[in-house]
C-alpha cells in the first residue's frame, strides 16, 4: 500500500469517464505515458542542447519492453502518472536555473509535492537534481587544469569555491528533501502492514538480492526476454558466485564513472541517476514478496540510456560516416524494442495467459501459481486450481492467500477435512482475518461442530467486537439450535439486535435470527412483527424463497413455538 491521493483521484476521474470499462483506463495510461515520453525529450534538450540524443534517450524510454508493465497493468497509473510529474520537474527546475526566483522556486516544489503525491518513489529526485547541477547544467564548476607551479594554487582557490557553491546547492534543496522525506514517513506508515515479510528476510539475503537486481536490471535493459510480471524473492537461493560477480561488476562501473567524471561526466550522473532512484525500490526494505519488478526501472533507467546515447556518440565522433552509422543503429534498437515491446504486451491480454508466461520463464513462483489457481477456480476447473494452489503452498507455506484459495477449491471439491486444514493454517499465519473466521464457523457447523463455530465466531468478534457477520451467526445458533446446553436466547437477542443495528436494518436474513432469538425467549408477538418485517424486506430486495420461509417461521410462532434448526445439531463424537 502507498498514499497517492493524486492517483487515486485519476482513478477515480477514469471511473467518472469510462466506467469500469478497461479500454478507457488503458487509453489513460497509454496517454500519461506519452506524454511522459515527451516531456522527457523536452527536458533534455534543453538541459543538453542535445536534440538527437535527448531524442532517442525518449524514444527508447518510450517503447522499451520494461515500459509494458508499468503502462499495460492499470493499477500501475502512479507509475505513468509520476512520470508526468517527474519530467515537469525537471523542466521547471531548467527554467529555475536559468532565472532563479522564490516564485519559480516554489513551482518546482508544487510540481515536485505532485509527483510524490503519484508515487512515493520520487523521494530521490532531490539527489537527481544535484547530480544534474554537476552535469549537463554545470552550476558547481569544473578545476581548471595548466602548468604544474600555477595549477595548485589554481586548484586550491577553485576547490574553494567549488565547495562553496555546492554547499549553495545543497541548502537549495533543502525544502524539497523536507518533503521526500514526509512522503517516505507517510509511505512507511501505509506499508507497516506489507513490511512484515522483511521481519522473516535477514538483512544480508536483502542486500545480496539488491546487489544481485541492479545487475539484472541492467542485463534487461540490453536483452529484454524473459519478462515476468513477478519475479519471486530468491531468498537464501542465490549463488555465491552470481553476488561475487554482481557486486564486482558494480563497483567497477562506479570506478569508471568517477574516474570519467572530468572528460565523461554524464557517466557519473546517468550512472547514479540509474543507483540512487532504485534505491526505495530495491528491496533493502522489503515489501512484498517480490525479488525484483519491471515496473521499479520506469524512471531509474533512464540514467543508463542517457550513458549509453551519449557514450556511444562519443565513441565513434571520429568516424567516418558517423551520422550513417548512428542513424542506423538508432534505428535498428527502436524497432528491435519496438517488436519485443509488442511480444511482451500480447502476455498481459489476459489473466492466463499472463501467469501462465510467468511460470514459464521463472521458477519457484507461488505467486503466479496461486494467481493461475484462481483463474481457473473461477472457471470452474477444480482438479486444476487445486493442483496449482497446493504448489503454491508447497513452495511457500507461510502464502496465506494461496491456502485460503485452495480451501475454496477443496470446498467446492467436497473436500471438507482437507479444506478445513487449509483454514487453520490460514489462520495460523493471520490470526485477525475476520473473514477467514466466519467462514471457517460456517464449514464447521455444516460438519456438525456445533462448539467449534461458537468458539470462531466468538474470538472474531474479541478481535472485532463490530463484526455483525459472528454476531448473526452466533445469534442463529443461540436461538435455534436443538441443543439445550447451547442456546442462550438472552444472549442471541442482544447479538441479533445489535447486528440488525450495523446492518442499517437492509439485510432480511437479520430479521430472520432476530425473530427467532425473540421466540426463544417467549417474546412471540416481538417476534411475529420482527419477521413479517423481514418478509416486507425480502420481497422488496426480490428474494421471495426467504419471505416463504419467514412465513412459515410466523406460523410456528403463532402457535407458540420457538424455532429449531436441526442442522444445528453436533455431529456424533468418534469412538
């Protein structure tokens, strides 16, 4: 969970628009990152004067396969949508350096404040601009180089004023590192649910996995196959030799850059553009299940193609035919990317077709198992689903979704003491999951463990005392059961009435228990009115079974007798 209000109001804005119909929301998306595109190309060109470079260094950001999820998968809007606000940063920031004012100041800030309201990872972006001072925008300056004897005391004085005017630079920002970090205080606070898993992942599994991902980010970049809408944390399965060779090939690329800085410093600030910006993202907090995603490279590889388009261009500005050579490989990359971004797009068309490319080129996947499992209960493919959601299980028994999925399909399997099993354990790991409860209660009171579902319905509502589901249930049990030892007509009057209360009096099954928790207490007349409310109710929402029902329940009160529903019976204690 993130708080992205200006997110959520785009949703919103979309629902207003297209309905709940995907097309208009893929449209939106699609339309956000466009601009996103361009904006970029724009801000740029006008930090670098670079028109072709600034060019490509958009185009591919704007087609690259990674780009897919982000923009195919609508609930990635803050990903799209902070794009928008991330480029418009940077070009407001441009037009402040040029001339600076508190007015122009302060509308880096709003725009700034907008995009962290998108997505909380632009909390970085402070950093970005600091890194963008030393280059292409050059507002710390350069050491002069000459002769030995004049070049120290030189050095000595700009070294001065360097620091000085980085120190400028660093106070400018700041209000805005201010707000980074009250939208990471915010986002920390909305994720303490999510956060949990990190309590189970050491630290070092966390930090070889972020070394690990950086490096793997990078392989995607330049060979995009094998995409995956998840990809499952390798936890303690990494290979010494893969962390080894990861974290070598990253510190010698950080050696590179700062060895370049003077004659290449756009390595350094595209390389720590593509390390700072993954850094919310990279797992050192854990979030999730997740080893890595595509959609946490949206922003942080643009670093790595402002290297590459500027590098490149660099390499070969001595060649002949230069302009031939970088059209054409220009060229060539876009419409490779271009086809892979097509490929990559056609797995998202729908559910199964997603998970099943997913278990395709991953391994150890419970999550896409368990997302494949669904897609198949829900197409009533039983023997399938379970097969999937027990492998789910398998890889990962801690998976609380995955057991409660699989205790459906069981259900609807008929297999209830396996489905029951499934349950416990879905509450072994989320001991507070109400509905897990109520369920849980009702399966056992088909299976005639009558004190069993008293005892979940009772500890739902001690977690929960508002939980009008266990009050009902716990009320029709109450009042109706055959067994003397278990009903307490006083007790489910009290528990009916006050789920009738939070139910705002709309659900007539309510008036059904109330009516018969009245009867139980000899409170006939109370609970003859109780129930032809009920049959009024129910006739009005369309459910005339229920009103049948509640009618014959009126005859036995009229005559005096409480009701008894004999399933409510306990199953026979094994010998």
């Amino acid at each position: 969970m993130n708080w992205h209000p200006v997110t959520t109001i785009s949703h919103m804005l979309d629902c207003q628009l297209h309905g709940l119909k995907a097309g208009g929301h893929h449209f939106t998306n699609v339309l956000l990152h466009s601009i996103a595109a361009i904006l970029l190309f724009l801000a740029l060109q006008c930090m670098t004067g670079a028109l072709w470079r600034s060019a490509f260094v958009a185009a591919v950001f704007a087609i690259h396969p990674l780009r897919v999820e982000s923009v195919a998968w609508i609930a990635e809007r803050k990903d799209v949508l902070s794009g928008v606000f991330f480029m418009l940063t940077l070009l407001v920031y441009v037009h402040y350096v040029r001339a600076p004012s508190i007015g122009r100041y302060l509308f880096v800030a709003v725009v700034f404040a907008f995009g962290l309201m998108s997505k909380p990872m632009l909390v970085t972006l402070p950093f970005l601009l600091l890194l963008l001072d030393y280059w292409p925008l050059n507002r710390i300056g350069r050491l002069a180089f000459g002769k030995p004897a004049a070049r120290q005391a030189v050095v000595s004085g700009q070294r001065s004023v360097v620091s000085g005017r980085f120190f400028k630079l660093v106070v400018e920002k700041i209000p805005l590192i201010a707000l980074s970090t009250v939208s990471s205080v915010v986002t920390f606070l909305a994720q303490r649910g999510a956060v949990g898993w990190t309590e189970q992942l050491p630290v070092l599994a966390r930090i070889n996995n972020a070394v690990v991902s950086y490096v793997a980010y990078i392989w995607q970049m330049l060979w995009p196959v094998k995409l995956a809408v998840f990809y499952p944390h390798p936890e303690h399965r990494l290979p010494l030799w893969e962390i080894i060779v990861s974290l070598l090939l990253l510190l010698g690329m950080t050696a590179v850059a700062i060895a370049l800085r003077k004659q290449r410093p756009y390595f350094i600030t595209g390389w720590l553009w593509y390390l700072g910006m993954l850094v919310p993202v990279i797992g050192l907090v854990q979030v999730g299940w997740q080893g890595r995603a595509d959609r946490y490279t949206y922003l942080p590889q643009i670093g790595l193609y402002i290297v590459a388009a500027w590098a490149v261009s660099d390499l070969i500005a001595l060649w002949r035919y230069q302009r031939t050579i970088l059209s054409a490989a220009a060229i060539l990359t876009i419409a490779v990317l271009s086809w892979r971004a097509w490929v990559q797009t056609s797995y998202w068309r729908d559910s199964e077709t997603l998970f099943t490319h997913a278990l395709a080129v991953t391994s150890n996947n419970d999550v896409a198992e368990n997302n494949l499992g669904i897609v198949f209960l829900r197409k009533g493919k039983l023997d399938d689903a379970i097969s999937l959601l027990q492998a789910a299980v398998d890889l990962r028994p801690e998976n609380a979704p995955a057991h409660d999925n699989l205790a459906k399909a069981l259900l609807q399997k008929g297999q209830v003491a396996d489905a029951l099993v499934h349950y416990r354990k879905l509450l072994e790991i989320q001991p507070e999951n109400l509905e897990t409860r109520n369920i849980l209660g009702t399966v056992l009171i088909q299976q005639g463990r009558i004190r069993e579902a008293i005892e979940q319905w009772q500890k739902a509502l001690a977690i929960q005392p508002e939980n009008g589901n266990a009050m009902s249930n716990l009320a029709w049990v109450f009042a109706a059961s055959p067994e003397d030892s278990v009903r307490d007509g006083a007790r489910a009057v009290e528990l009916a009435k006050n789920a009738l209360r939070i139910s705002g009096g709309k659900i007539p099954m309510i008036f059904r228990t109330l009516a018969a928790a009245y009867a139980e207490n000899g409170r006939f007349r109370e609970a003859i009115e109780t129930a032809q409310h009920g049959v009024a109710l129910a006739n009005s929402q369309g459910n005339p079974g229920l009103a049948a029902e509640l009618q014959s329940n009126i005859a036995l009160y009229q005559a005096g007798r409480p009701l008894r529903d004999p399933s409510l019976t306990n199953a026979p204690s094994s010998p």
